[in-house]
C-alpha cells in the first residue's frame, strides 16, 4: 500500500498475473498437487476480496481432457 512504490498488490484475478494460462501448464505436465495462493491487497477489504479470489481461482479447477478433440468426430 506504499504510492512510492511502483507496483502494489492486488486481490488475484484483478491484476497481471495470467493466471488460466499458469493453471492450464500445470495441467499439461501433470501437476496434481497443492496449490497454495496468498491474498493480498491494501486497498481492499480482506472479507470482501478473499472470497472474490478464491471464486475467481476455482473457474480453472477443471479436469482435463481424457481423450484428444479429433477424436471425438471418429466413428
């Protein structure tokens, strides 16, 4: 919460960090362990933003594909 700084945290999913992407990568090398995400942000009530973090994070807790997506046309 310093101005003089030139960067500041910000509750997740409301700043830079591509966070779909970073999740998607895990996925692809077969990462299936925890994931431990720190809420941060100065300028916002914890009570409101930790939720609105954690809701926004559990959009990528998704099951990857167990089959390819040609093959789904396949007879």
């Amino acid at each position: 919460g310093d101005p003089r700084r030139g960067w500041d945290f910000v509750s997740t999913g409301r700043g830079d960090v591509p966070w779909e992407e970073s999740f998607r990568a895990l996925t692809a090398i077969g990462y299936d362990g925890p994931i431990s995400v720190e809420w941060e942000d100065a300028g916002m009530d914890r009570l409101q933003g930790a939720p609105e973090a954690l809701a926004f994070l559990k959009k990528f807790d998704f099951a990857p594909s167990e089959t390819s997506f040609d093959a789904a046309f396949k007879q």
